[in-house]
C-alpha cells in the first residue's frame, strides 16, 4: 500500500462519523477531484484533502488545528519525511480561511476546498442543507446570523478564488452566496 493509500483507510471512519452530513469522504474525493481535473493534484494535495477535515466537531473552533496535529502524528508514525509533513500541515492549516492563502499549492488547495461554492445551484443547495444538519444542534435564531455571518465573509472579499485554475468558479459562487444569504436573512 502507498502513503496515499493508507491515509485514506486512517481517515476513512473519521469521515463516515454520524453527525457529518457534508464533511465525509464524498468531500474528500470532490476536493481531489477537482485538483485532478484541473492538473494540479500532487501527493501533498491529496494527502491534505485526507487531513484536513479528520476532526470535525461542529461545536468546536479549532478542528483544522487538531485534524493537523493528529494527521501530522499520523504521518510521522508512517515515516513521512519532515518537509512532506510540514506541507502537508500548512495545507491543512490554510483551510481554517482566516488569511490569504501562503503560495500556490495552499491557493490550489483552499480553492478546491471551497469549489462546492461554485457548483450549480442544486449541488449547492444539497451543501447547504448539509452543513444545516451538522449544525442541527444550533436553534434557527442563532444558526441563522452566525452562518449568514459566514457566507458574508466569503462574499466580502475581493475574490473568492486566487487561482487562474479555478476562477470560473467566481460569478456561481457569488450568486449562490447571495441567494443563500438572502434567504437566512428573510430577503
């Protein structure tokens, strides 16, 4: 079996937890997939897709630290050099969004993990009710500002994705954060 292989098999039951409804493996490969498809799909990439939503708990704040932590353990338990490692966890970091993505592959990488917001508007939608069912333990009152409050962070910047290979993506994913915030604020 490869590192790739492998990866997969730790972090397969991880991603198959009962309370992920978008976070699963079904993720994972959509986010490999669309690094496939446009050519950039490296080792590093794949195995940072596999990482980077290993912990998911949607009451917690710092699941991309953790999954990092424990995907990095893992790596080193497997013998994977240090430089692979350290790319593998600044990936995985990167997609906490909360700063402009470190070069290209974190840009790649940042980009593939929010395509689903670029998808048609029924793929969208499937998404979005998805990420509503991880949070059914919010109520609606406080669920609907904190994720209008999300998606409003996402369509404040001056572009959603960095990378010429995912740009197309840009004027869908405009539209279906506009019309997602529309209706979490009653518009």
């Amino acid at each position: 079996m490869t590192l790739l292989t492998d990866a997969a098999a730790f972090a397969r039951p991880r991603y198959a937890e009962a309370h992920r409804h978008y976070h699963t493996a079904a993720h994972v490969q959509a986010v490999v997939h669309v690094l496939k498809v446009r050519g950039a799909l490296t080792p590093a990439l794949e195995l940072a897709a596999w990482g980077h939503d290993l912990i998911y708990d949607p009451r917690a704040n710092d699941n991309e630290q953790r999954s990092a932590e424990e995907f990095d353990t893992w790596l080193a338990a497997q013998g994977a050099p240090d430089d692979l490692r350290r790319t593998v966890r600044a990936l995985i970091l990167a997609t906490r969004h909360t700063a402009p993505p470190s070069g290209r592959d974190e840009a790649l990488f940042v980009d593939a993990d929010l395509s689903i917001l670029g998808a048609n508007s029924e793929e969208f939608g499937i998404y979005d009710r998805a990420i509503r069912e991880e949070y059914a333990h919010v109520p609606d009152d406080v669920y609907r500002p904190g994720r209008a409050q999300v998606l409003r962070h996402f369509l404040n910047r001056k572009r959603l994705y960095t990378t010429p290979e995912f740009s197309e993506l840009e004027a869908l994913a405009q539209k279906n954060l506009q019309r997602a915030l529309a209706r979490l604020e009653g518009n």
